[in-house]
C-alpha cells in the first residue's frame, strides 16, 4: 500500500485550536488528500464512495467559502448553522460532516481489515 505514504495532507498533522477545534480549511485538504487513494483501490468498487465524499467535502467548502473567517473551525460552522436552526436541513454542511465522519470511519475501517492481511475485497468491505 506505498501509495498511502504519499498523502502530504495527514489528519494527524492538523493542529487542534484549544477552544474552538478542527481548522476547516486544513480538514478539508485532508480529505481531498483521500479521493485519489479512493481511485487506486478500486474506480469502480469505490466509486459511489468517492462521488458521496466528494460531494460533502462540496458542501462543506461552500459553507466555508463564504465567511472563511468565520467559519475557520468545523465547530463554528455547526454552531452557527444550529443557531440559524437549518443543521438539520438536507445538505447542509452539518449533514455533509456527519456523512463524510461516517465516509472516513467506513474508509478507517476498510483499510484496518487490509492492513491485517485480508486479501478479498468483499469481505474487507
């Protein structure tokens, strides 16, 4: 799996700021750093993935694009969409955050059972 040492963008390397949390612009590069790894485990089996993980790290960047100041944490973005009471609202950058968590927690876990020598997709997936 060498084409995993490549990702120059790592999640572990992001900096947490105390009190307000997770840097959204270093989040997203993270998990643009993903959707070519996507590609190379399989175009086809991980396509619908891909085009649902794209599309949420989408709208997460649009929220953010219009108040990158503002909206420099994942925290304030949510905070500020549940106070506007629309967190909740299909396609909003909260529901894209919570499906792209599971989107990575799913990919942590395909990965895990690959690493540990399972060799049949299907059943790592």
């Amino acid at each position: 799996q060498s084409f995993l040492l490549v990702l120059d963008t790592r999640f572990s390397d992001i900096e947490l700021r105390e009190e307000e949390g997770i840097p959204t612009e270093e989040f997203l590069e993270s998990c643009y750093a993903i959707v070519p790894v996507l590609d190379k485990l399989g175009p086809t089996v991980f396509a619908p993935v891909k085009m649902d993980f794209v599309g949420n790290i989408k709208k997460i960047n649009q929220k953010f694009i219009t108040n990158k100041e503002e909206f420099d944490t994942l925290q304030k973005i949510v905070l500020h969409e549940v106070n506007a009471g629309v967190a909740q609202v299909r396609n909003s950058a909260t529901e894209a955050l919570l499906w792209l968590k599971r989107g990575l927690k799913f990919l942590k876990g395909f990965l895990t059972e690959v690493k540990n020598g399972e060799k049949n997709i299907q059943t790592a997936l």
